[in-house]
C-alpha cells in the first residue's frame, strides 16, 4: 500500500486500535478510526458473538459511537487496519449523511479526494464519556432520555436511549442507529457496548435505557445475548416513561444463554 501522508497517521492508530477488538472466535482483530473535521478521531473495533452473526464489524461500531457523541456530522474520513471486504464499502457507502468515497482499499473520504478539500491534521482521542456523575438510578434514566433525541431512526422513529455506567462511574452513550440495509441497524444498547469495546474502558455495571413512550419497550434478543457476553453482571434500568423504571438483571433476562465456550480460538 503506497505511503500517503493524509492516511498514514490515521493507519498507524487503526493498526493500534486492533488489539483492543473483542475477537476470542477467529482470533483476527480488525479496527476503524472516523476523522472528525476537527481533527479529533473516534476508534472502533470489530466485537465478536458467540452467536457469530451478532459480531459489530468494526467500522459500524465506530460509526455508531459518532452517532451516540453527537458529532456524526463532523466525519470526514474512514480507515480501516486492513483492506475492506464488498460489504462494508456498501456500509459506508450508504449511510445518510454527505457521500463518502472510497479513496484506497482501506479508506473513504467524505466527497471523495476532490469533495471536501485538505483533511484536518490528526489530533486528540475524542472522549465517549458524558461530563456527569449518577447520584442515583433516575439520574441514569435522565442521561438516558437526553441520549434518545440524538437517536438515528428514518426506519422506525422509534428512538432508545442508553448509558452504561462503567465499574470506576464513568458513564457511556448508546443510541439506535438505523441503516438503509435493516441488517445492519445497531439497537443503542448494543451501541454503547461497543463503544466500551473500543475505547477499554472498566466492565459495565448499571445500564440505563429509554424507549420513549412504548409501555412494552424492553431489550431485543440480540442485545440480550450481547450483554450477556460482554457485561453478565450488569443491572438495567428500563425507562417507559409513564411507569417508574423497571429493574432487571442480565442473568434473568437471558436465562441458560449460549457463551459458545466450545468455539474459543484458543
Ligand atoms: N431497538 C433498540 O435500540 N434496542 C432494543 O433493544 C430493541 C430495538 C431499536 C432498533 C431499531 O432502530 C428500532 O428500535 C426498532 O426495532
């Protein structure tokens, strides 16, 4: 791959990035950097399922967290660690926000090399963390609901709202992001782990989630089997609204859940 002095730095952190994927089934990590235009960068890295076609691919899970920082506008590149597959061009290539193109076979720019003129320099790590702290559980459903308005939701307007509070209290935002390809919707709670994933921040320890005003609103089965993976010793926090939150443990909403143990790449 030739040298090009726009891309090598957002390469080198990519290729950084990698060791913080979750991949214990192939044992092949993969990352992606966004660059914002102001030169602040958001990781993402590839999280692995038991379940397999569960996995968040790398370049949706950094996307995804932009959706959730409010700061999606603001891409003005991809890169991913390695060379990209047909299907994650169509992710890119497709989302709603300005065109992106392909520019190398690991990289899109925002209207391609002649769309947006010189890239920003690369600068500092955009922080995931919301500047609060959590005094008690309806303050976790108050970030919550404030999280839902940044929602992307074309598909459904059926906008969730999620914040995991990490083990050292730092706090975490998930929102659903919705694609024009539904297979590759990401439902916020899933969102927000990923974002935990690529940043290696401390394990979950409360999720708070919101689903504006659906009285039945509870997590999906794909984020059940995600949570179960990634944070088992979570406690929720369900929002619906009109009645106080209902609390619930990961255990309890996917008892006997598949850890697929014997599919370890070991
Ligand atoms: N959704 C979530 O964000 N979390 C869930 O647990 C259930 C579903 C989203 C995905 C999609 O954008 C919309 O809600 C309808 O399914």
């Amino acid at each position: 791959m030739a040298s090009d002095p726009v891309l090598a730095p957002l390469r080198e952190r990519a290729q950084q990035c990698t060791a913080r994927a979750h991949v214990p089934f192939s044992g092949t990590p993969t990352a992606a950097v966004l660059l914002l235009d102001d030169g602040r960068w958001i990781p993402g890295v590839r999280v692995e399922s038991a379940s397999y076609s569960l996995t968040l691919p790398a370049l949706l899970n950094a996307y995804t967290t932009a959706v959730a920082l409010g700061v999606v506008d603001a891409v003005a590149a991809f890169v991913l660690s390695r060379s990209f597959r047909r299907e994650e061009a169509l992710y890119v290539e497709t989302l709603a926000q300005d065109p992106y193109e392909a520019v190398a076979d690991d990289a899109w720019l925002r209207g391609g090399r002649g769309g947006d003129g010189a890239l920003p320099a690369l600068d500092s790590l955009l922080s995931p963390v919301l500047g609060a702290t959590l005094d008690d559980p309806s303050d976790g459903i108050d970030a919550a609901r404030r999280m839902a308005q940044r929602a992307y939701v074309p598909a459904s307007e059926y906008a969730v709202g999620a914040v995991l509070e990490c083990d050292d209290g730092r706090l975490v935002p998930g929102v659903n992001v919705e694609h024009p390809d539904w297979a590759r919707i990401l439902c916020a709670e899933r969102n927000a782990l990923g974002t935990v994933q690529s940043y290696a921040l401390p394990a979950p320890h409360h999720l708070f989630l919101t689903c504006s005003e659906d009285p039945d609103g509870t997590p999906c089965g794909a984020c059940r089997q995600l949570l179960v993976e990634l944070a088992p010793d979570t406690t929720l926090w369900m929002d619906r609204h009109s009645a106080s939150p209902e609390r619930a443990t990961v255990s309890a909403l996917l008892p006997g859940s598949f850890r697929g143990q014997a599919l370890l790449d070991e």
